[in-house]
C-alpha cells in the first residue's frame, strides 16, 4: 500500500504544477502588458529610435562631407587612384590631343609642303596632288599626337600632374560644396577642374623629340579637365554647409537620441534590436541612394563630358562614403545579434548554453592537467558583469574613435570582442572549480 501511495505522489505532483502553470497562464493573459496602459511611451519610444536612425543617416554623410571638403590629404587619397583609371586616362588623352591639334594649322603645314616641292621643281600635276593631302596629313597627325599623349597619360609623371592639379583644385571643391574658399581658386560654371597644361608641355616636347619640327610653335596652353559638375551645385551646396555645421556633433546627438529611446522603452532589449535594425536599414537606403544618385548625376553632365570619367570619378569621390555606410551597417547587424542572444528565446539560449559548457569543458580539461586558476578565477567570477560592460565599453571607444572605420575594422573588432568573453568565460573558476571539488551533495544541487 505504501509502495503504490509512493508511486502516486509524483503523478500528483506533475498534475498539480501543470495546474498551477495553467493559472499562472491564466493569469498574465487576462492582465494588460505596461506596455498597453502607456502606449504614448511605446510611441515615444519608436519614433526616439525612427529619428536616431535618420541621424545615423545624416552622421555618415556628414562626416565623410567633412572629410572631403576639410582633409586636403584626404581628397588627394580619394582621387589619387584615378591617375591610372582607364577612362580617365582616356578622356584626358582626347582632351590633350584636341587641345594639341587646335594650336597645329595643318592648312599651313600643307602650303609648306606644296611650296617646298614647287621650289625642287616638281611638276605642278604633283604640286596639286600635294595640295589635297589635307585629311590624310591631318590623321596621320591626329595618331602622333594622340599616341604621344597616350605615352604621357600611361607614364608616371602624369600621376604626379594629376596628384598635384588635384592638391591645388581641392579648395575649388571646398567652395563648390560649401560655398567658401580660402585661396584664389574659383569654381567655374559650377565645374571644378584641374589644369592640363603640364601634359601638354610634356607631349609638347615629345613631338619636337620624334622630328615633329611645327610642334615647337605650340603656345603654352592651359587645358581644363572637369572632375566634378553639376547644374545643381546651388543645391547641394547648402546642404552640405549644413552638414557641415553640424559637423562632429550628429554622431553624437543620434546615439543620445538613441540612448533616450532605448530608455524609455518597456523592453529594453527590444528597443535595442529595433534600434540597431532600424539603423541597418537606414545604411540600406542611402546605399540605394548613392546608386540613384550617381546616375542622376551622369544624366545632368555638361555636353561633350566623358560619362565613363564622370561615372569613375563619382565612383571615386564616394568611396569612402560607401566604406562607412557598410561598417556602419555591420555595427547594427552585430549589435542586433547581440541584443538577440542575450535574450530568453530558445535559440539564444542554446547558443550561451553550448558556448558555456564547451568553453568550461575546455577549462576542466586544462585545471585536470595542473592549471590553477586560484585568485585570477575567483576575481572574473566576482565581477564577471562589470568585465563584460568593460569589455563592450572598450570596442564601443574604439569604433567611435576611429578616423575612418571600415568593415574591416568592425568585424575584427567584433571577433576580438567574442574572443574576449571567451576568456572571460574560461577564467570564470568560482572557489569550487579554482582548487577544491564540491561536496556530493553540492554536486547534486
């Protein structure tokens, strides 16, 4: 009897919790969440972490504006590359060698020709014939110079041209996007260009050197090449002296507003997954945007512009812009993440479950061969949490800090943080695992 008595208590008991779950069930479904007796706080909430992630948005433009714009050597790294891009190269070759050949009079090159030969007495049939040598010399003038320009381009000395054309035109973007300007460069018909005429000295001397005698007649000549235009320069310029304005403080007022949202939210993790994902997208759309904005951008071209130029320039001129839009997107991926593994779900929970007991199977295997954690593992069990604030604290300074972050950087920062609670996690030897085995009963429990 009291075997079978024995037996029963345990369905009793299981029934009775089942019970008691049902209840407590019962319970929080019939009572409204906090969440629904304030939903102004929800909505504050939302729009705190809508707004930071438009600031965000404004954050990555505006920095990368100022870097441009304010950072000489930054621009000169930016546009530097281009010297040995091919419709570059291109689309300066056939601007030189247009400007070449408009200072050669083939007409008189010609008169030359056909004067020099009635003085050798050739016949006037002969002389006539000369005389209609126009469009083939012209052509074959046409292919010596361009092939000499061509030489030029490809060489090194026009990348140290192109370097230095830009370190002097860089104030003319300066006022092409901000409306002031500290030297003497103008902006001209809402172009900014760097002059050529270097390059056409250098072909100049060419030619002469392969036996073309006329080309040391060739004046001097000042040549442009157009690196950025716009008929909506008016446009953009006042937008970007806003940036500007605002200049470092948007990162900091879009994580502030961030901050507040987060806040003031219910659940706090929650707000934090939004807020990193809300981020993310905002990254998403000024990608899309950079995209649209570069063929807008091609379409409204002067006539007579190189649009594989332009389009490498554009390319050029937002590169950096693009690299801090990916890490920034990158950031708000890992802190999602984050946010979503420290959480209750099911998933999260095994994953800290499997992290945990591999990195302490670890740890018992290399305390089994002698290693003694001893006042180390029993510091990191004790302030264990305050390590980990430090540890996210620290990646934190160092992605806010860097000049220009890349998704390099964000991703070897995440993987040095993962490596970091790692070891934290391996230290973590309270005074049971640091020396002496628990008790059997301890064990139990």
């Amino acid at each position: 009897m009291s075997d079978s008595g024995d037996d029963r208590l345990p369905d009793r008991g299981h029934g009775e919790l089942d019970e008691l779950r049902q209840r407590l069930n019962a319970l929080e479904s019939a009572r409204p969440s906090r969440a629904g007796r304030h939903p102004w706080r929800s909505l504050g909430a939302g729009l705190l972490i809508v707004l930071a992630a438009l600031l965000s948005l404004l954050s990555v433009v505006a920095v990368w504006a100022n870097s441009i714009v304010q950072d000489t050597d930054r621009y000169v790294d930016t546009v530097g590359p281009l010297a040995s891009d091919p419709d570059v190269q291109k689309a300066v070759t056939n601007r030189v060698t247009a400007a070449v050949l408009a200072q050669v009079d083939v007409d008189a090159l010609v008169k030359e020709l056909t004067d020099a030969a009635a003085q050798q007495g050739v016949p006037p049939r002969v002389a006539e014939l000369l005389g209609d040598l126009d469009g083939p010399i012209e052509n074959g003038l046409k292919q010596l110079v361009s092939g000499a320009v061509t030489r030029v381009v490809t060489s090194s000395a026009f990348e140290t041209v192109w370097v230095n054309a830009n370190r002097r035109a860089h104030s003319a973007l300066d006022e092409a996007l901000t409306g002031h300007s500290g030297s003497a460069v103008e902006l001209k018909d809402n172009q900014v260009v760097i002059d050529l005429g270097p390059i056409v000295a250098d072909v100049k001397k060419q030619l002469v050197d392969a036996g073309f005698s006329p080309a040391a007649k060739i004046p001097d000549v000042h040549t442009e090449f157009v690196v950025f235009a716009s008929k909506d320069v008016g446009t953009i310029k006042t937008y970007v002296r806003v940036l500007e304005l605002l200049g470092g403080w948007l990162p900091v007022i879009a994580l502030l507003v961030a901050a507040v949202g987060v806040y003031t939210a219910f659940n706090r993790r929650h707000a934090v997954i939004g807020a990193a994902l809300a981020v993310f997208v905002a990254m998403l759309v000024l990608g899309i945007g950079l995209t649209v904005a570069r063929d807008v951008y091609l379409d409204r071209l002067p006539p007579g512009a190189s649009q594989a130029a332009a389009g490498s320039v554009y390319d050029a001129l937002v590169k950096f812009l693009r690299a801090g839009v990916r890490a920034l997107a990158a950031v708000a991926l890992f802190t999602a993440a984050g946010a979503f593994l420290a959480g209750p779900s099911r998933v999260a929970v095994l994953t800290r479950t499997g992290c945990r007991g591999g990195i302490g199977a670890l740890r018992d295997v290399a305390t089994s061969a002698g290693l003694r954690l001893g006042a180390v593992g029993r510091f990191v069990h004790r302030f264990k949490r305050s390590i980990g604030v430090a540890i996210l604290v620290v990646a934190a300074v160092v992605l806010f800090t860097w000049d220009y972050p890349t998704t390099a950087v964000v991703v070897w920062t995440a993987v040095i943080t993962l490596v970091a609670f790692a070891i934290r996690e391996f230290l973590d030897a309270p005074a049971t695992s640091a020396g002496t085995r628990p008790s059997a009963g301890a064990a139990a429990s």
